[in-house]
C-alpha cells in the first residue's frame, strides 16, 4: 500500500478544509473521466486512503484518544495550542477538532463518491464487489472515529449535492454503527481473508470483523463482540508474535500480527509518529554526548504512575518506556515503541545499520493487531458469564507473550474485569485503539482522571524520579483533575459547522 500515497495526492485532494462542505468535488472528477476501469476504481479508493495518512487520522487525533488518560502528558511548561483537548481545556472553536470532523467528513464524501461510481463501473461483479468491499471497510472505519468522537452525527452513504450535505441533521450514533455493521458484513464477505501484509497493506476481512468488535463492544453487545473476536483468533491467518518487541520493529513492517494499518515512505511521504514521541534534546539536557536521536519534539511522556503499573518481569515495560540512557536517568518516560531509535540496547527495535533518527520516517502507523482480538475476546466473555475458562485462557495469551504467569484462578467478575482493563493499557498503550476510547466506553474518564494527582503522589515517593519530572507532571494531573467533566466522553461540535449548517445542534452537554 505504500504506493496509494503517491497516485491521488493531486487528484483528490480536493478542496481546503473549512470549505469541504459547500465545495462540490465532481468539478475535479467526472463520470466520463473515471470509473470505467479497474485501475480508476482503484485511484478513487486511493484517495480514501491518504485522508488516513495526512498526519490527521493517523498522528494527532489517536494523540487525542491517549492524552487526557491515565497514560501520557506533555513534558513541555504549555501543552500545544493544537492539543490542549487533551488537558480538557478545548472549546467548540478549537481549530484541531475541527481538523478531526473535516478530515473524517472529507473522507466519507470521497468514499460515497467511490461506492457510487464503482456501483455504476462496467467492471465485473466480482471485481466491483472486492472495490467495494475495500471502500466500505473504509468508509465504516471513518464513522466509527465520528461517532466515537461525537456522538449523533450528520450521517449520509449517498453522493449528495453539497447544498444537501450542508443542511443535514444528525442521525443518532447507535443508528449510524447499525448501519454500519450492515456494510461490514457486506465487506466482510467480498474482502480477502488473507493477512494484512498478504494484502500489500489493504484491508482484510480480519480487519472488517475487528471494527465490528470494536462497534459491538461500544454497543455493549457482547456476544456480538466476542463472535467477531473468536473468528478472528480461531480462523485468521494472523498470529501473535512471540516476542513483543517484534510488532514494533522497523524491519518488520506488515508483520502477522498486524490486521490493519497506514503505511508511509521514507523520504517521500513521511509519518509523523516517530517525531512526536522522541526527546528534544534540551529536555534531556544532562545526557551527555545526547544521542543522535535526540532530534524529536518531545511531545509525550509516560505518567510514572502508569509505568509502576508493568509487573516484574513484563517484557513489555522493555520496548515501551525509556527511564534511562547509558545508566543515567531521564528527566521523562519516553514511550519507545513508536520512536524509531536503536533501543533498547539489547534488542534494538531499529537496525543499527539503518539511517537512524530520521524525521522523514517511514514508519507505519498500527491501527489493528490480533492481541486486541484476544484482549475483546476476554472482556466479552467476562461480561457475558463471568471468569470462565475462555476468559482467562484469552488474557492469559496476552499476560504469557509478555512473560507473565496465568492470572490467579478464582477472581470474581469485577476482578477479571479489572485485570483485563490493566491489560488492555498495557498491551496497546499510545496505539490507535485509544486509551481514552475505552475510558469512555467503560463510563470511567472522569474517575481515571480525577485520581490521577494521588496515584502520582503515591508514585513519586519513587527518590531516582527528577524535579523536572514532579513540577511536570503534577501540573497536568492537576489540571485533567480539574477540568475532567462528562461532556469530555464527546467533542464539542466545531461551532463553524453549526453557523454553516442551520439544523446542525450542538451536543447537548456541551450546549448549556
């Protein structure tokens, strides 16, 4: 798939973002002009592709889904203007959740485009319907972040007028995921069922049965939930891989483990992941000679509080957190897996014979692996009766991977429950899933957030943590602490959108 980011940049990159919904976008592509091969589907599904790889719907916004959590804070004096919905200080003018509606709505309007004219293409049955199986999987994968994000939301699978688009209502969220599941089943049966990597980093129909997971979780259907999550272990020619620190490896890349991703060029269309989250280097001042990798933004530090949560012995905690360089302690936890830096010393995730530290990166952006199959499988179960077998043999997977005993038997249901939530953090900490997601659904954000200054308390009684880190860290715990509320489980509609659109209104905690 690292060839789609190249076909469409032009073609469909069609207008500027606060004009999306009165700019109609067939003055860039016809009928006549497209649509009658497979390979002018093919560059419309393309342009589906890179509203995912602009550094929007794979880099801030999945960000924003693990800020504001009991996982990550900025080690910087002010938060980013752009961000500071992680610090639940944004307003219904915030520019980047405004970026987050446009960029998902640009998306659905390039899918139904796609759809509609693939429907109408001379192509073959069999040909269309694998196109259109791709595009719905798409399209279903960019509701799913606006209904999550927002709730009841403006919602159309046509390719409508813009003057129509501008003057829809909402649709409410649980009526837009049941719709949704409908195109799901449909993909799911024109998709290959091969890996992810066998598909060239094309959608599977291991990856339609993961969303559908995810949106029966969302729904609390759980045998819904646990249906799709067992067919995807049971019957996928996906695997976990036995050592965790290869999902993350740079030479890895569409490793079985992966069920859905965006992928990225070096030197041509670079990902901006890795630069987020490695140090500047004036933040790791003491660390001399500092490492050539030093040359990041800084963005995002582990909470130690979360850090002290790794048991002994969770091989995980290795390729995650960097607490020390060359036996000198940081002033932060840097979280490793996303860097792209020849750590740790051991197991290096990066090649030491590769161009290191580069902030042209290649590195490709997870959205999908099979341990969520296995982390969905055991909350499903656990929910639906209790701590069973199947419920700690699926957790269990996860806890054995990372060089952890079984979890001890006889653990009531809100017991298990608990475990499998530390292991759903631990597991998939900072990828696209989004801690705070879960948070949300499991009806805990304001809770997680507002224990969070006494769970640092507690754990920087810790001597070998440094001032730098405390004075940071305390300041945004305090601050999640304080301005946490429940109309923080929803962004704010962009107040743009409703000037624009007269029978667009605002969600409703957000409207008092």
């Amino acid at each position: 798939m690292k060839k789609i980011i190249f076909i469409v940049i032009i073609l469909l990159s069609f207008t500027s973002c606060e004009k999306f919904l009165t700019e109609d976008p067939r003055g860039n592509l016809s009928a006549d002009q497209y649509f009658n091969t497979k390979e002018e589907c093919l560059t419309a599904i393309n342009g589906v592709y890179f509203r995912f790889s602009n550094g929007t719907l794979s880099g801030s916004i999945i960000h924003s889904w693990n800020i504001g959590t009991d996982q990550f804070f900025t080690p910087r004096a002010v938060m980013f203007g752009g961000m500071v919905s992680g610090i639940f200080m944004a307003t219904e003018y915030d520019g980047r959740i405004l970026d987050y509606w446009t960029q998902a709505y640009m998306g659905v309007r390039d899918a139904n485009m796609a759809i509609n004219r693939i429907n109408l293409s001379p192509l073959e049955d069999n040909e269309k319907n694998a196109l259109l199986g791709e595009a719905k999987f798409l399209r279903a994968l960019l509701y799913y972040y606006l209904v999550t994000c927002w709730g009841d939301v403006p919602f159309w699978t046509d390719e409508l007028e813009m003057d129509v688009v501008s003057q829809l209502e909402k649709t409410s969220g649980n009526t837009i995921l049941d719709n949704l599941l409908t195109d799901l089943d449909e993909a799911e049966n024109y998709l290959p069922a091969t890996t992810w990597g066998q598909n060239e980093g094309r959608p599977t129909k291991w990856a339609a049965k993961i969303l559908k997971a995810r949106i029966y979780q969302w729904q609390k259907d759980w045998a819904g939930s646990k249906t799709e999550a067992s067919e995807v272990i049971s019957q996928s020619p996906h695997r976990m891989l036995a050592n965790y620190g290869d999902v993350f490896r740079s030479s890895n890349e569409r490793n079985d483990e992966l069920i859905f991703g965006v992928e990225y060029k070096e030197d041509a269309f670079s990902a901006e992941m890795p630069n987020q989250y490695r140090p500047q280097g004036n933040f790791e001042s003491h660390i001399t000679p500092a490492p050539v990798w030093f040359n990041g933004i800084g963005a995002w530090s582990l909470y130690q509080s979360f850090v002290d949560t790794y048991e002994p012995g969770d091989i995980r905690k290795k390729y995650t957190v960097i607490d020390s360089i060359d036996g000198k302690k940081t002033n932060f936890n840097w979280c490793l897996k996303y860097m792209e830096v020849p750590l740790p010393v051991d197991d290096p995730l990066m090649d030491i014979g590769s161009p290191m530290a580069k902030q042209n990166s290649g590195f490709d952006v997870i959205h999908m692996r099979l341990a969520e199959a296995f982390l969905i499988l055991a909350e499903s179960e656990n929910e639906l009766n209790g701590p069973t077998a199947v419920a700690y043999d699926a957790v269990d997977s996860i806890r054995n991977r990372a060089q952890l005993a079984d979890l001890p038997a006889g653990l009531s249901q809100e017991e298990l429950r608990q475990a499998i939530r530390d292991e759903y953090a631990k597991e998939l900490v900072g990828e696209a899933r989004g801690r705070k997601n879960d948070l949300v659904r499991w009806g805990i954000l304001v809770e997680t957030n507002t224990g969070l200054p006494a769970r640092e308390l507690i754990a920087q009684q810790n001597p070998i943590l440094r001032p730098i880190y405390k004075t940071r860290a305390n300041y945004y715990a305090n601050l999640q602490a304080t301005n946490v509320a429940e109309k923080w489980n929803y962004f704010p509609i962009p107040a743009g959108e409703i000037q624009r659109n007269p029978n667009l209104v605002q969600n409703p905690a957000w409207a008092k």
